[in-house]
C-alpha cells in the first residue's frame, strides 16, 4: 500500500511541474534584476537596433532554437529599427553566467539603450514578442 502512495504522489508533483513548465514556457517576463541590467554592442558583438533589440542566446543542439530563430527575424523585419542578435551561449559563457541564462532558447527584448526590457526561457510566441516590442519602443 506504501508503495502505491509513493507512486501516485510523485504522478501528482511531475504532473504538477509540467503544468508549471508548460504554462511559464516562452513567456516574455519583467525581471528586477534584468531591468538594471545593460548590454552594450562590445558585448553582443553586433550593433543595437536603433529602436529595439531582440537577443537570442542558442545551442548548436537545440531544436526550439531553430523555430524562436525564424520568429524573430521575422519581427524584426516586420518593425522597423528593430534589430535581431543571435549568440551561441556555448562560445559565450562569462555573458551567460552573467545574465543567469540557464537554458536555451533564453530571449532578451532589449530597448534602444541596451537595457533588459524583458525576457523569455524557451520559445516566445510573436504576439508576445511585439507586445513586448510595444513596450521597448
């Protein structure tokens, strides 16, 4: 009988965490720490958009990369002085241990200063990402 309560239990706190991690995936958040938090073109490694940057940090192994990728170089197309950056976190690390990313596809929304306007860990949806276009320009 213990062994049954066990099991269920642990049905109940996976089920629980997917739900959690389903719900959280890809949603642009407002972190406090981000906000004081400014990216310059040194570190990017390309020039900020003149109105809004989109940064992406990817691996060569992950597959929703590939699909945030196409997202967002469509937005930026889409607006204008909206610039798209895209960094392999791999080659990267000391920025990465820097701005806390722990898995990839991280997504910064970045004003025109270079600031943290928003972030995403996993894939964002587009109206998202020009929602929070919205609020960098």
């Amino acid at each position: 009988m213990t062994g049954l309560v066990v099991c269920v239990a642990v049905l109940v706190l996976a089920s629980a965490f997917g739900l959690l991690r389903a719900w959280r995936d890809g949603r642009l958040r407002v972190r406090t720490k981000d906000g004081a938090v400014r990216l310059s073109e040194a570190e990017l490694g390309e020039e900020l958009g003149a109105r809004a940057t989109l940064v992406q940090f990817s691996t060569a192994f992950c597959q929703p990369c590939r699909a945030t990728r196409r997202v967002l170089a469509e937005v930026a197309e889409m607006v204008d002085g909206v610039a798209h950056v895209e960094i392999d976190a791999e080659e990267r690390l000391e920025l990465v241990r820097r701005l806390d990313i722990l898995r990839t596809p991280t997504v910064l929304v970045l004003d025109a200063t270079g600031r943290v306007i928003r972030r995403a860990a996993g894939q964002p949806r587009r109206a998202d990402v020009i929602a929070a276009l919205g609020e960098a320009i």
